[in-house]
C-alpha cells in the first residue's frame, strides 16, 4: 500500500518545483509570481526505488473564507487532511517569514508527521535561513534545491524513517493485481463555462476550486473517479480564451497545459456555456480536438436555468450541425453541472464515442463496402481517365484510420474524399468520432524495368 506526500508552504518556496522534481516532468505550472497553483494536484512519485502519491498545494493566503484566498486554504487544509506525511516547504534564501509560523501553527495541530524541507539551498546565501528554521520546533530541516536536485537522497531517508520501512517498500507480489483499464476524458471549454464545477458535481466533492470569478483553474488537474465501477480520469483544464486575447505569460502556460492534457485524453468533453453558445472560440476548440483524433462530446452546460428545453434543445441541435461540419451527429447532451441533471446521459455518450474511437473494422466488409461504393457512386474521371479504388483497410484505431490504395491518388477529389469518409460512417456505425483517410497509390511493378528491343 503506497502513501501519500503533501507540499505545504507559503507561495513561491519552491513547491511545484520540488513537486515535478519527484514526479519526474513538468506537470505543474512554474512561475516567479506567487500563487501560480490553486488547486490541489495529484501525482505518482518517486525517488530511487520509493514510491509514494504526492500532492502539490496552494500557498496560504489570508482571506474570506467565501473568498478566492480562502477557497484556496480550504483545497490545502483538505490536502493536509489527506495525506500521511507532509513537507513543510520553507525557502531558504529568504529566511523565516510570519507566514512560515503562520504555516507552522496549523500544522502542529494537526496529528500528521511533518518533514520541515529546507529549499534553495544551492550556494551559501541559504545558510542563515537553514539556522533560522530550527525556530519552527519540526526539528532539523532537510536541506534541498528542487531545482537542481541537490538532497533528494536527504529527502529520501527522511522519508523512510517517518514512514517506516514496511510502508515504504511493500511486497511487490502483495501490489500485484488487475488494475482496470483507465478511461481518460479531458474537459476543456471557454473560461467560466462551469468545467470544475461539472467535475466536482461528477465526483461528488468540493475536489476542485470553483467560483463566480473566470480563469480560476490554471494546472491540468487530474481526478480520479468510479462509474459503474468503470475507473474514470478526468483532467480539469483552463479556460481558453482567443489567441489574441491571452496576453500574460502564466495564461499561455496554463493554456499549453491544457492542450498538452487535452493530447493525452481518449474522450474530451467540451462544455457549453447554454447562454453563449457556439461562439467563434466554441468552433475553434472543437476544430482543435478533431485535428488531434480525440473522441468529442458536446455538453450544453447551465440546462437548469432554460425554462423552454425542447425548443432551445432543437435550436441547439440545428447550429451544432450548421457550425460542425468535421463531425456529422456529434453528441450534444444538455447537463447542469450545479445540479447534477444529465450527467448520466454525458457519461453513457462518453462511452458510446469511446467504443466507436476504438473500433476495429474487419479488412473483408471494408473492401466488399468498397465495391458497392464504386458500383452505386464511382470516382470522377479526371482528364479522360477513370481513378479506380482497389483495396481498403483499417491500419489503426484510436482513431478510426482506413488506407485506400487506388490509381492516380493525387488527382482524386478532396469532394470525393469526404463521400467515401460520410459513407465510412453511415455503414459502420462510426458517427461523432473522427475518421482518418488516406489514399495511397499503388506501386507500379514494371517501374525501373528497360523495354525489351522486338
């Protein structure tokens, strides 16, 4: 059985540093402005052979308790609550703050083991705050630098020795089982379209930090969940706002991170604000999961506040197949994440699409589907020569990715390209995923050969 390690620390001491440090890459967002990370972050980690989960934390930042400030503590305190050990992240350099007694406070009431983490301590400049830490009574600090990697073997027996040997190294036979396979959805939309509150909603917790205020999420947060006892994970990510508008560094930060998660998701529910929906930034997320292969679903948020649902479902219904020609039929499902309504429904078109993402289609019906497509509709004849199309087959799922060698390839028709893909779709039952088709020319046998002289 693995444990559970969380960062705690005021902001700008080094935590998500020393948090992808342990986890091995750049998951968390890293900055000099204070307060880069709001939500709680979780991981595997490791260090030589011991491996534990780690929990990246937001710094404490006084305010309202209904405030941003406040919700953040909230999300921290949760962390603490959680975990088995803690690292009390202190930086060096600049020495003990209020805030690191403020921390110190909090954490000796609580009945958790607690690891003071010395940070920045490469070079001599952190000596004098190393000396002050022994004045926050967690006894002697381990010196580190996250950012270079110095003292993690430090770091590693401190560990140990709070843990202890048993929890730290458990038999690996006892580890072994049958782990389900793990559905990975990404929920990506405009900022404020409700996509933490629908996760939180989802997994039936205050897991992620929510509010009236737009582009609270910044990290790619992953949660884990169960189903139907099917093993979900679900990647919270930032609002993304046009191009032309994200103009400071840490927005195209969390925005990159968003897509960096999005290209990792098998299904990516892409949420709809019901009061605005479809606008330019709407069209262009979508276009940008079809253009990276992911299976899409569209979830029109904010459906407890329409009072006229069939007539605004069919007007909904009717611009998602004006505005989406890439996808015919793709999965529309109006949901409320404040009040829980349709995400059964969200779900069950999670799986349906994810079914049809990963569909195999026999070469045997693919080429006898190919006959009657020529039969009943065949290709063009360009400059006085027919294009024939000889042999079809899927060389790939995830997604749906068919080769059709055929004569002339580059001559064939984009117009006629996207028949055959609509046809793909309509015979194989493969509606509201992408389909990858490419045309191939066959290799000519006599190519390279000399003429025999008569």
């Amino acid at each position: 059985m693995t444990f559970t390690v969380a960062i705690i620390g005021r902001p700008n001491v080094g935590k998500s540093t020393l948090f992808n440090r342990l986890v091995g890459k750049r998951l968390a967002l890293v900055d000099d402005q204070p307060g880069v990370t709001r939500d709680r972050r979780f991981a595997e980690g490791s260090i030589g052979e011991l491996q534990f989960r780690v929990v990246d934390t937001a710094g404490l930042e006084e305010g309202h308790e209904d405030s941003l400030q406040g919700r953040m503590w909230e999300q921290t305190r949760s962390a603490i609550e959680e975990a088995d050990v803690c690292l009390f992240l202190i930086d060096a350099r600049a020495g003990i703050v209020p805030d690191d007694h403020a921390f110190a406070r909090v954490l000796r009431k609580t009945e958790k083991p607690v690891i003071l983490v010395a940070n920045k301590m490469e070079g001599k400049p952190g000596e004098a705050g190393y000396y002050d830490a022994f004045s926050l009574g967690f006894g002697e600090p381990v010196p580190i630098s996250a950012e270079h990697g110095q003292g993690m073997a430090d770091l590693h027996n401190a560990l140990v020795e709070v843990i202890g040997e048993e929890r730290a190294f458990p038999d690996p036979l006892e580890a072994e089982g049958d782990e389900d396979p793990v559905l990975k959805i990404a929920v990506v939309g405009r900022p404020n379209a409700g996509k933490s509150t629908l996760i939180n909603q989802m997994v039936g917790s205050e897991r992620l930090l929510t509010g009236p205020e737009a582009g609270i999420t910044r990290d790619s947060i992953s949660v884990d969940w169960q189903w139907r006892d099917r093993t979900i994970r679900l990647f919270d990510t930032a609002g993304m706002r046009k191009k032309a508008r994200v103009q400071e560094k840490l927005e195209k930060l969390s925005v990159s991170d968003g897509i960096r998660a999005l290209s990792f998701a098998e299904v990516v529910i892409i949420v709809l604000d019901v009061a605005k929906p479809f606008e330019k930034q709407d069209l262009q997320i979508v276009d940008l999961v079809i253009r990276e292969g992911r299976a899409p679903v569209l979830a029109l948020n904010k459906w407890d506040l329409v009072e006229d649902r069939q007539e605004v479902l069919r007007e909904m219904l009717l611009q998602a197949s004006e505005h989406i020609s890439q996808i015919k039929n793709m999965k529309l499902i109006p949901i409320s994440g404040q009040t829980g309504e349709g995400l059964d429904r969200l779900m069950e078109a999670v799986v349906e699409v994810h079914d049809a993402w990963n569909k195999r289609i026999p070469t045997a019906p693919l080429n006898r589907w190919l006959e009657d497509v020529q039969y009943y509709h065949p290709p063009p004849a360009v400059a006085g020569r027919r294009i024939k199309l000889k042999y079809v087959t899927q060389v790939k799922s995830r997604p749906p990715t068919f080769v059709v060698q055929c004569t002339r390839a580059e001559k064939l028709p984009e117009s006629y390209s996207r028949y055959l893909v609509n046809s793909i779709r309509k015979e194989f039952d493969l509606d509201a995923v992408p389909i990858r088709l490419h045309l191939r020319k066959g290799d000519n046998p006599y190519a390279g050969r000399k003429r025999r002289n008569q």
